[in-house]
C-alpha cells in the first residue's frame, strides 16, 4: 500500500513537472507572437496583380492549374478585391473567364520574351480575349521586357501598335509595364501607348519601410509631371514578406528590410492614405508564388497578400503576428516534449525538483527547435538546393540537440543529483598473507631513460608485498634508451623482469599480450602503468581489496599529473584532463560504464584471459578492453582518489598528436562494438546510452568540420549566386547560434562547481579541449573510413621549440580561420550589415572560428617559458566532486561500506 502511494505520487508530481514546462512553452510562444498593431487600412483593395500557380506549380516545369483551383483563388480574391491584373494570354486563358463570372474587371497581359513566334501566340490570344469578354477593360503588352532587355524600344513599339491597332473597335486601352525610371529613360515610349503602367516597388530601391509610401507617391508624382497627357496605372506596388534586406547608397545608407510586419505596414498605409481611392493600383501580388524563386531570387517568392496555401498573412485591421501558425507550432512541441519530460520526471527521482525542471525546460527547448526546422519547408519556398542546405542545417541542429542533452544530463547529475549510489573508496589493506599476487606490466617506446626509471623505482618502493614487474620495451631501435631500464630491472632483483622486442606487432597491445604470456602463474591480477607515471606506495594496497568482489573485473584510479603548475600549456592540459576525471568518470561509473584506460588500471587476469587479452587491431586497446568486459557482465569500479602522477603532452602538437589516435580508436571500437551496443547483449540501457553518448562530442568535432567546408562553400555561392543560393538560415540559424553558446558556458560552470580551479585555468582548459576539435575530427574520420591506425606515442614532459615551427602544427587550423574571416568580411561588405540574414550567416562562420582561434591560442601558450615556482598548489585530490565527499589521501574504507553503498544503503 505504501508502495502503491508512492508510486501515485511520483506520477503525479511528475506529470505536474513536464505541464508547467510544456505550459510555460506555450505562453512564452504566445508573449513571442503577441503581434504589433498598425494603421487599419479603412478601403477595400482596387486590384491584385494576380498569378494562378499553387505552391507546386511552376510554368517553367510546365505544370498548371486547374479551373477549379483557379476559380478557388478568384472567389478568394473577391472577397477584398475589384478587379485583376493577368501577365499572360496563353498558359492559362481561362483566368478571364472565370473572373468575369464573379464580377471581376480584368486586366489582361501578354507576355513577351525575345521569342518572336511566342509573342506573335501571345498577342492573337491576347486581342481574342479582349474582343470577345467586356470585363477586359484594358490590356498590357509585355511586363518590364526593357528592364529584362528582351525586346528594344522599337521593337516593343511595333507590338504595341498592333495591339492597339487590332483593339480600336471595341475601344480597348493599351499599355506595357515598366518600373519608374525605365519610363523616364524612354520617354518616346509613351507615343505607343494609351496610359503609363508603372511598376513602383521601393523595397528593390532600399527605402526603409517608414517612408515607403510617401517615395512611392513621389515617384508617382514624378510621372505625372513627365508625362501630363497620360493616365497613370500602378501596376505593381508592395512590398515582400521574406528575402534579403536591401541596400540602398546615396547620401546616406538605407535598407529595407522584408518581414510580415513590414509589408503589413506597407499595405496598410498605402491603403490607408488619402490618395489612395483616387489611384488605380494593383497590389503586388494576390498570392505568393514560389516558383519565382529560380527567376527573382528567394525574395521573388513573398510578394503575396495570401500565402501559397491561400491563408491571409495578415488582417487589414487589428495585430499582426510574424507567424500566423504559432499555435499550431507550440502545441506540436509541447506534444513531443511531454512524454520526455514526464519520464525525465518520473524516473530521475534521486535528483531535485529543480534539477528535473532543469533538464526538462532543456528538452522543451530543443522541441521547439525540431519543431522550427521541420517547419522551415512549409514556412518557406525552397528550390532543391535549399533543401540540401536546409538539411545540412537541420542535420548540424540534430547533433547539436544530441550532444547538448548529452552534457546537459551529465551537468544536471553533477549539479542536482543527491547522492551517487556507485561512490567507491579506498579500502583497508589486506593482511599480508590474503594479498593476491600482482603482475605490473609497464610498456614503452623510445621513452626518456631518466623517466622510466622513475617509474620503476616508485613500483620498486610500493607498500605491497606479493608483486612481479614486467618491463616491456616495445621496438626501441636506440640501444642507449632501452639498456638503462634492462639494468635499473637488474638491480632491483628479480621481481623486475626486462623484456626487449624487436620488431614486435601489434603496437602497446601487442606488448602487453606478450607481457600476459610471461605473466607469472600465480598472477590474479594485472595491472598496467604507463612509462611516465610515479605511482603512490598505496596504489595496490588500498584498491586490490576491491577484487574480493566475485565479479569485479577492472578497477581504475584516475590519471593525474605532475610539474604542471609553473607553465601556461602544462597547466591548460593537467585541468583539462582533470575535468574528465572529476565529472565524467563519475557520470560513468554510477552506471558501470567506465572508459577503461591504461594507467593505474588493475584488471582481473581470468577476465582478461576469457575476453581473449588485449586487442592488437585497436589503437585504444585499453578502452576497448573495458567495453569487451562490461559486455561480459563484468563490474567495473572507479576510485576517484590519486594514487600516482604523469607528466602532460610536451606540447600542442603532442596532445593533438595523442587525441587524434584517441578518436580514430574510439571509431574503431564503434564500427566493431556497434552490433552490440544497438543490438543484443547484456549492456543495459544505461550502458548503451553511455557509450553511444560519450562519443557524441568528437562525432560533433567531425561534422563541425563538414559544417566548415560546406558553410564557406554556401557562403560562396551567396556572394556570387544570391539568387540560386538565398537559403533563409535565420529559422534554423538563431537556435543553432543559441545552443552553441549554451552548451559553451556548461563546461566551465561544471568545472567551477567540481573542482577549486581559478577562473584562468577553467579558461585555459576550455580553450584547450576547444582547440583540440579539428585534430580529433581528422582522426574521426580516419578512424571510419580506415581498419587499423598506427599507434603513436605521445611526447611527454618540457621541451624547447623552435621559433620556425610555431606554425606548422596549427596550418590547417590558420588556412580555415582565414577561409571564414574573408568569407564573413565580404559577405557583410556586399550584403550589408543590416542584413538579417547576413548577421545571422555571419554569425554561424563567426562560431565556426573558435576552433582555430583556441588551436592558435595553445600553440602560442605551448611556446610560453617556465615561471618560477611560488607557492605549491593543492593538489587536484583535495577537489573532487560537490556531489562527492572529499577523500584524504589516508582515508580507507571497509569494503563493507562500499557494498552497501552499491546496494544503495
């Protein structure tokens, strides 16, 4: 019954949790789309100009509407209009028709093009029509063809003659259509026609939208002055409400700028002018058409009164919103968030309310974004290669979305979590005569001498008792580094066994599967050094109590560092390695997860001989092992408490050298694990999740650098094709722009929160693990398109560079910087920085960037000279976890308590 009550109250509060985020969602939507009140337009519209395609329809694909779809729009159009405006005569003739019998008053086009036999169809059919149907009340020869320059003055004239010539009885007005300053241009042009059909669009001319109106009835003015004699039509006069800002130079810059807002505002005030009922205009346009994309660019497509499925974007009285479908949109993302949330919720009882808040207000968010980008092709009019852009972008957001709820639910267990139920000690020795025996097996490759040493001597002074050492030198061609260690092993007795190979396969893996063979058989367990660490007397001692556990296989302690602290790089790379050991590793373990790796590592030897020992075709032979054993059912435990110190990468070239075999072994443990990781085995949901995730990261690395290539190839195809390449990126761009920076600031607040690090060093290593991204997608990328890699040793510990050398670790990184740089510097130089669109695109590149300027930051910090040491800084163990109580270095606890605290007493 408690039970039962329990559980009530867990759904219930949980429930309670997802609908005030998913309520909050909405009003926030609401507040967002609240609308912005304009002049009402107080008179009906005179007339549209008036295209029939639907949103599918192109006649340049030779597709058409129907009478029934063309007799829809016109019904739609009678509602608030007198009278339209047609381009052609021949596509679709039966326009006129079906307007006359709604009462409409035509005015017909035909359409000229440089195609004599074309026009000579479009003129006959044009003269037909306005003989047979009185509602034509007058007609238009040919539309902008001077602008265009298909036709000449003279040859225009011709047509236009006979036109008029063929329509004198019945007396038909006839007319071309042309904007402004092509009339004032050609003056003599007026001799051919009964009236002036003008065409008076300012947003072309980069008027701002507050002055629009009054430009236009300048303009207007301007004709009536030149040509008196003339009766002036508007044939066209709006404004778009989507596409590129415009710029226009003069005395002074001006744009205009396209949005629902602004055409609204456009259209109302030109309605709602006093001169407006003694004009004859047609608004441009009815309805939007969409396939005057590939002819006018994006903006081509927005002119419409109505969209292209026919629905008002706009009232001619009251607010007007930016999205006429937010309801719709925040009631589809309130959907696909509310079970997350709930189960978020529900099952993560063991962290605070806030922290459940948290985690679902972020789950919500990137709702709403899928929700923004799977609305981008209803919500725009996209060519092919818009889409291929738009699922680039709607790709870049996925992952983007995958890894910030990936670090988001790391941060919110660090941070809201009450207590780790896998939280394992130090424990108490053993008796001498329970110690189990121990094989060390310490391999290296062209090591300094001096370094290995010590490492053996801090083996040789451990405080435990029943312990064998193996020295594996794995193919050290130079005599001088390899004989001091078969020497040092010689002096320190026989437990130190020296073993050098020559030509040996199989890299690190294949030094330590020999090193299994010469294992002494009384072996029970295996533990691996790498050749630059000086372990703690305790290291075996305090952890080999843990394998008491029947089924604990692996039991790692953290790596950590020494002689960091006096030098800029030294101190970038010991916090950020830190960072991983402090939060990651913990998120880990709570779920036997771990990423196994090969220092202060201690293994069972039955365990590791039943999966078959190490495996010599992964670069990453240690965390491959670990996965192989947790498939196996086994346990693996992580003591977050320092029991020996390395020394960092020598310098930026080293560790990128080291984090790109990192990723090109990650990808081969995924090509290879993947069949388990999705299908079946015994990892649990958990573990699945965690190894999938924990590469999420360095799989963003890999596409970021796609994301480059492509974006600087969009952005070329912007500055030199604007009409084919007019992508709209600010749907997708903005909330891509935003998660960015929020998943930017989690690592530092993390850092903060788990580890007593200054602000400079939490800096440091957050420019490092930034600067490392493009090496670790090269070696992405090598890793999955390549089987086997080459293992290379990373350089450890201080040393001199030369001057000269500064930049060749870091060219790739300078040539992509300076690529983005110039692509954003003459994008805004050609486009304008007012631009919308521009800024957003812009500020894409400009994120893009901060890669390669934190790669120059390192290499420039790796060249930085040694200060003096001051003062001794704690060491990194006295700053675990908040949610982790701090660890002496002489505190040991019973295994006992470590048993209970797994079975979560």
């Amino acid at each position: 019954m408690k039970y039962a009550a329990s559980l009530i109250y867990r759904l219930i509060v949980a429930l309670i949790l997802a609908g005030l985020v998913a309520g909050a969602q909405y009003l926030f939507a609401e507040r967002w789309n609240r609308g912005t009140e304009f002049i009402g337009a107080g008179n009906s519209i005179r007339g549209y100009a008036y295209s029939p395609f639907q949103r599918d329809q192109s006649p340049l694909k030779g597709t058409y509407p129907n009478e029934a779809e063309i007799a829809a729009d016109l019904d739609l159009l009678a509602q608030t209009g007198e009278r339209i405006r047609t381009y052609g005569s021949t596509e679709v003739p039966a326009i006129v028709r079906l307007a006359g019998e709604r009462r409409l008053t035509v005015t017909a086009g035909a359409w000229l093009s440089p195609d004599p036999e074309a026009n000579d169809r479009e003129i006959d059919a044009l003269i037909e029509s306005a003989r047979e149907m009185r509602h034509i009340e007058r007609v238009i020869v040919g539309n902008e063809v001077l602008l265009r320059g298909d036709l000449s003055v003279a040859e225009l004239s011709t047509y236009l003659d006979k036109v008029r010539k063929a329509l004198r009885r019945p007396k038909v007005p006839v007319s071309t259509a042309e904007p402004w300053h092509v009339w004032l241009k050609h003056p003599e042009l007026a001799k051919s026609v009964d009236f002036i059909t003008v065409h008076l669009l300012p947003y072309h001319e980069g008027v701002p939208v507050e002055s629009a109106v009054e430009y236009v009835l300048a303009r207007y003015d301007e004709l009536v002055k030149a040509f008196p004699k003339k009766k002036i039509v508007i044939g066209e006069v709006g404004w778009p409400s989507r596409g590129p800002v415009m710029n226009s130079f003069g005395a002074e810059e001006t744009t205009s700028v396209p949005s629902v807002e602004n055409e609204a505002r456009f259209i109302r005030e030109f309605l709602a002018h006093p001169r407006s009922p003694t004009l004859d205009y047609f608004i441009m346009e009815a309805i939007d058409q969409p396939w005057k994309i590939q002819l006018e660019g994006w903006a081509g497509a927005y002119w419409g009164m109505f969209n292209a499925e026919r629905q008002a974007k706009f009232p001619l009285e009251g607010l007007v919103v930016q999205d006429i479908r937010w309801h719709e949109k925040a009631r589809m993302a309130a959907l696909i968030a509310l079970v997350p949330m709930f189960l978020i919720c529900f099952l993560l009882r063991d962290w605070s309310i806030l922290g459940r808040l948290w985690l679902s207000a972020l789950i919500q968010a990137c709702a709403v974004t899928l929700v923004i980008g799977a609305n981008v092709p209803a919500d725009y009019y996209l060519t092919q290669r818009d889409l291929i852009g738009l699922a680039m972008l709607i790709g870049a957001t996925v992952l983007t979305i995958a890894v910030l709820l990936s670090h988001g639910f790391e941060f919110g267990e660090v941070l809201f979590k009450r207590r780790w139920k896998r939280r394992f000690l130090p424990l108490t020795p053993l008796a001498a005569e329970r110690e189990p025996f121990v094989s060390i097996h310490l391999a290296c490759c062209n090591e300094p001498p001096e370094m290995v040493i010590a490492t053996i001597d801090s083996l040789a002074a451990m405080n435990y008792g029943n312990f064998e050492v193996l020295v594996l030198d794995n193919n050290t061609k130079d005599e001088a580094l390899w004989k001091p260690l078969e020497a040092r092993c010689a002096e320190l007795g026989s437990r130190f066994r020296f073993f050098h190979l020559e030509n040996w396969p199989g890299f690190k893996a294949g030094a330590l599967n020999f090193g299994l063979k010469q294992t002494d058989p009384r072996a029970e367990v295996v533990g691996v050094v790498d050749a630059d660490y000086v372990v703690s007397p305790d290291w075996l001692s305090c952890l080999i109590p843990h394998f008491d556990a029947a089924d604990v296989a692996v039991v790692q302690a953290p790596q950590a560092h020494r002689d960091w602290e006096t030098q800029p790089f030294r101190r970038m790379c010991n916090w950020e390695f830190e960072g991983f050991f402090r939060i990651g590793m913990h998120h880990r373990n709570e779920r036997n997860a771990l990423i196994q790796h090969g220092t202060m590592t201690l293994v069972r030897r039955l365990a590791l001989e039943e999966v078959g020992g190490w495996s010599e075709w992964c670069i990453c032979e240690d965390t491959e092992l670990g996965l192989r054993l947790i498939e196996k059912g086994y346990d693996t435990r992580y003591v977050d408490h320092i029991l020996g110190r390395g020394l960092t990468p020598s310098d930026f070239a080293a560790i990128k050298s080291q984090r790109f075999r990192w990723a090109f072994g990650a990808m081969q443990i995924l090509k290879h694990h993947l069949p388990a990781m999705i299908g079946p085995s015994r990892l649990n949901i958990a573990q699945r999740y965690h190894f999938l995730t924990g590469w999420f990261a360095w799989l963003g690395d890999a596409l970021q650098l796609v994301f480059v290539f492509a974006s600087l190839a969009w952005t070329i195809g912007m500055l030199y094709m604007p009409q084919e390449f007019g992508l709209p990126v600010s749907a997708l761009a903005l909330p891509i722009l935003v998660f960015m920076a929020f998943k930017g600031g989690l690592g530092p607040i993390l850092y903060r929160r788990t580890m007593d690090a200054p602000w400079k060093d939490i800096l440091g290593a957050s420019i490092l693990s930034v600067g490392m991204a493009h090496a670790i997608a090269r070696g992405v990328f090598a890793g999955l398109v390549k089987k086997r890699g080459e293992f290379v040793r990373t350089p450890k510990g201080w040393k001199d560079k030369g001057t000269l050398a500064f930049f060749s670790p870091i060219r790739e990184e300078i040539g992509l910087l300076l690529a983005l740089v110039l692509g954003s510097v003459v994008l805004v130089w050609l486009r304008g920085a007012q631009d919308l669109e521009a800024q957003l695109w812009v500020g894409i590149l400009a994120l893009q960037c901060i890669p390669y300027l934190a790669a120059i930051a390192c290499q420039a910090a790796s060249y930085m000279p040694e200060r003096p040491a001051t003062t001794v800084e704690p060491a990194p163990e006295t700053r675990p976890s908040a949610s982790v109580t701090p660890i002496e270095e002489a505190s040991v606890t019973p295994i006992v308590e470590v048993e209970a605290m797994r079975a979560g007493g």
